[in-house]
C-alpha cells in the first residue's frame, strides 16, 4: 500500500514537473513575455481577478511587457492597436470562460454563452427585436418616471444638506429602469430609497463570483448550474398588465417562432439584461460626475451648452441630450476612461492562426482584448491618454479614435443593450448636470470600486446643490 501511493505521488509530481516544464519551455508561446507564473497557471490571473483590480493589473501589466502579454498558459492578452479589429471583427469563437452563462443549469446556451459565432448569431436574432432603439425609446416615459424618483432624492438631499452615496443611488435608478423596460415593472428601489433584501449586495458577490467560476465551469455546474437547481424553479413571466415592453418582444418571437426559439432563451435574456444593464451604467453616470467635479472647467462648460439650448423638461429627453454636442464628448470620455467592463474579451485564434503586428498565435490560442488596455494606450489616444479631456472627441481625429473606442465590445459579441445604455447615459448625465452641483465631502477622496468582470464604482459621498438654472 505504501509503495503504491509512493508511486502515486511520484507520477503525480512527474507529470506537474513535465507540465511547467512544457508551458515554460516548449509551449509555443513560450516567448510570449509576460510575468512569470501566468505562463504555469491560471491562477495568476484569478488572484488578480480576486483582487478586484484586473483592469489596472493587467494594464500595468501592458506597460511592462508590450503589445502581447501572456497572462494564462494558453491566453494572450492583445494590447497592439489591430487587435479589437483582428479579434473581435473576426467572428472568432469566443473562449470557453462564457460557458459560465449558461442559465438556468449548464444544458441551455443562451446568447452570452455560446460560443460558437454562428449559433450565436442565430440566437441573438431572437432577442434583438427588443432592443432596437425605436422599441426602446417606446418607453422613454416610463425611464422619465423613474429619474423623476431619483430626483425626489436629490432634492431630498440638497434641501437638508446631508451627504448622498450618488453610487447607491444610480444603481436604484438603473435597476429600476431595466425592470420597468424589460417587464413594464420597477423593481421598487427608488421608491424605498434602499437595497431590497440585500439584492444589489449580492450581485457585487455574483459578478465576482461569475468572474472567476468561469475558469473553472465544472465546479459551477457542480454547485449551482445543475438540473437539481433548475428544478427548484426561477424563470421569467410576462407582465399581463404590461407595456409593449421588451420581454413583449421577445414572448412575441417565440409564438412566431416554435420550434426554433425556446422558452428558456427569454428568462436567459431577462437575466443577462438584468445582470448586464445596471452597474454598467450606474459606474458610467458616476464616472462622469466624478470627472466633472474635478474639472470645473468642463462643467462649465457642459452646463452652458445644456443652457444655451434651454432644455426646461424636468428630465431631459434623449432626442434633446443627443444634440449636445460636447455633454456626449464628456460621456465618451468617462466610458474610455473608466470603461465598466474590465476583463478582457476573449476569442480563440483559428486554423491556420491569426498574425497580429510581427506575432502569429496558432490555432486554439486564447486572444483577449481588455478594453483598460485599449482604452488607455499612450500609443493610440497620445500623452494625455490617461487624462480626463472631452476635446479629444471634438476635434479632425474622431473619425481614428472611434476605432479604438470598444466600450460595448465589437462584432457580433457586441452588447445587445447599448441602445438602452446610450438612452440613460444620455439622459441622467444631462438632467444631473444641469440641474445639480456635486461637491466631495472629501476633496482629495478618488473613485472607489471593485473590478471583476465588470465593475461596481462607489464614487465618494458629495453634498448636493440644487443649480439656479436646474427645474
Ligand atoms: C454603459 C453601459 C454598458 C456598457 C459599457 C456595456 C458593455 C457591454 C459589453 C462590453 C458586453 C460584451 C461583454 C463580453 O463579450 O465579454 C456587454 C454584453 C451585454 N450587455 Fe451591455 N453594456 C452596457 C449596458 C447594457 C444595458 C443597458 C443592457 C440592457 C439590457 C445591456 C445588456 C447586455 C447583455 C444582455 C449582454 C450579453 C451579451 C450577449 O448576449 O452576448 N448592457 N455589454
């Protein structure tokens, strides 16, 4: 018995040894550079995952290493300038880390996570109709309802003087709007002012959680993904007393499509808009303000576009913020500079491989696109790409930096809600800057959050002013 387990134990520790071995030595991206434990495991990146900051990890990374970083045994991230090009107009397959998406157990792809481009794409026909940006702005009076709420708030606010979490707040105000559009039903945050039963608590742990378990799908399928829990019952059910809203849409192609769409692609659909739509938007509107604050001279000048146009609606419409020209300067800005998906997005290279600058990664290697990384390349976006300055989205070079510009992804993995982002976004920036000051209780204080897949923004407390021009 002894000497069986021995010889257990020596094979084990044999075959691990010819595992580094091979990954350092004879892997064919061995010279890939890159810090030195990513090339053995995965376990580099996860640590920096848990750590909550992957976007500037991996950035810092980049500026270490280059264009090319190995960051997993067989992953590399792509910091060159053709990457989002190459890899994400290239309908390459997306990695196996999606898989994770799989809802409600691990038997039933949904548009996030399949992999295969082509069924995706056949998927992703089902769920569009209720995203096009003429359905969404069906329901710009409902959003209008619930921003009237968070304004309640901030008045609230600027009348006693207290300090506001602007963070808990956006992230009541986005909930709220994803529910009443997706199902003609807030979830009822901004009505209490406060995080029912812990929910938006609890996706901060879910989304570090998908984050990670990605990696290692089989122990998700184990806990949680499984038959046993599908059972126990959690799906979507249309509002009889809704709108044409956008679950409408979807319940819609499904009668009109039997047998090619099934029921489980819309409560997948609910779930990942649910997931997808909220703190994406609520870190983005916190961005802005927290930028703004720290550049009076861009607010200025925000607010005087804003006034010279005399908006006078208490919430300012989305055909109205599109015409300001530099408000939507300011919000591309905040979107490039505090991107709020943080982890890369991975594809793998095809047959016959994928050549990117002087590097050719053969098939079956991870390429990851990190929109950080993108994002705020001194090579792309010039010296000041680590500065906040909406000029740069005024001036000749737009039509350049616009194919740099991946907030939302490119390609067919794009997101499928930008439309609805752009409607918040362009909306609640307008109404809170011209209608209120924002000033840190603590000046020096910088923008917490925590980084995973995406990110969740805590920008520090502010007192509230109501502006003289404000409605
Ligand atoms: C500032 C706002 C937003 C940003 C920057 C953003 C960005 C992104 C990105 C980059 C992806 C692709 C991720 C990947 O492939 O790894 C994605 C996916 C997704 N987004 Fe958004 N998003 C935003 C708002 C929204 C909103 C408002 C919705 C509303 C429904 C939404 C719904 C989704 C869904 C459902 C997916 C999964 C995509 C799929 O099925 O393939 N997003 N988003």
């Amino acid at each position: 018995m002894p000497a069986l387990f021995v010889t257990a134990v020596g094979g084990f520790v044999a075959l691990g040894v010819f595992v580094v071995m091979y990954r350092v030595y004879l892997s064919p991206l061995r010279h890939i550079p890159g810090p030195g434990p990513a090339a053995v495991t995965r376990f580099w990146y996860v640590r920096r995952l848990l750590k909550g900051k992957i976007n500037v990890d991996i950035l810092a990374a980049h500026d270490q290493y280059g264009h090319f970083v190995r960051i997993a045994p067989n992953e590399v991230s792509v910091g060159h300038p053709d990457g989002p090009k190459k890899i994400l107009l290239a309908t390459l397959h997306k990695a196996e880390w999606y898989k994770i998406a799989t809802f409600p157990d691990g038997r039933f792809f949904n548009t996030f996570a399949e992999t295969n481009p082509k069924t995706k794409m056949e998927l992703t026909r089902h769920i569009a109709p209720g995203y096009t940006m003429t359905n969404l702005l069906q329901a710009e009076q409902a959003i209008d309802s619930n921003i009237a709420l968070l304004l309640d708030w901030l008045d609230r606010f600027a009348n006693s003087g207290h300090p506001i979490k602007l963070g808990d707040y956006l992230r009541y105000a986005t909930n709220d709007i994803v529910g009443d559009v997706l199902f003609s039903r807030p979830f009822g945050f901004l009505k209490k002012g406060a995080d029912i039963d812990g929910c938006l608590a609890n996706n901060e742990v879910q989304i570090a959680y998908v984050s990670v378990m990605g990696f290692f799908r089989w122990v998700h399928v184990l806990l949680l993904a499984n038959p046993v829990v599908t059972w126990l019952g959690m799906t979507a059910k249309k509002n009889p007393d809704g709108r044409y809203d956008v679950s409408a849409h979807w319940f819609r192609m499904l009668a009109e499509n039997p047998g090619r769409m099934q029921r489980h692609e819309i409560d997948s659909a609910a779930f990942n808009a649910i997931s997808a739509a909220t703190d994406t938007v609520a870190a983005t509107i916190q961005a802005f303000m927290y930028f703004l604050v720290r550049h009076p001279e861009f607010r200025v000048r925000v607010q005087a576009e804003i006034a010279a146009a005399g908006l006078e609606d208490r919430v300012v419409s989305y055909a109205d913020a599109q015409g300001l020209r530099f408000l939507q300067a300011c919000i591309k800005e905040s979107l490039r500079l505090f991107g709020p998906v943080t982890m890369g997005f991975p594809r793998v290279a095809p047959k016959d491989g994928i050549t990117i600058g002087d590097q050719t990664f053969p098939e079956g290697t991870i390429l990851s696109v990190h929109p950080w990384v993108i994002h705020l390349s001194k090579e792309i976006w010039g010296e000041d790409a680590r500065e906040f300055n909406p000029d740069r989205w005024m001036g000749d070079d737009v039509a350049r930096l616009e194919k740099h510009f991946i907030p939302f992804s490119l390609g067919y993995g794009s997101c499928p809600g930008q439309n609805l982002g752009r409607i918040e976004l362009s909306k609640l920036c307008a109404t809170l800057i011209r209608s209120y000051d924002f000033r840190q209780v603590e000046p020096e204080q910088e923008m917490q959050y925590e980084a995973y897949f995406g990110l969740t923004a805590h920008m520090p407390a502010c007192y509230v002013m109501r502006q003289r021009m404000g409605v």
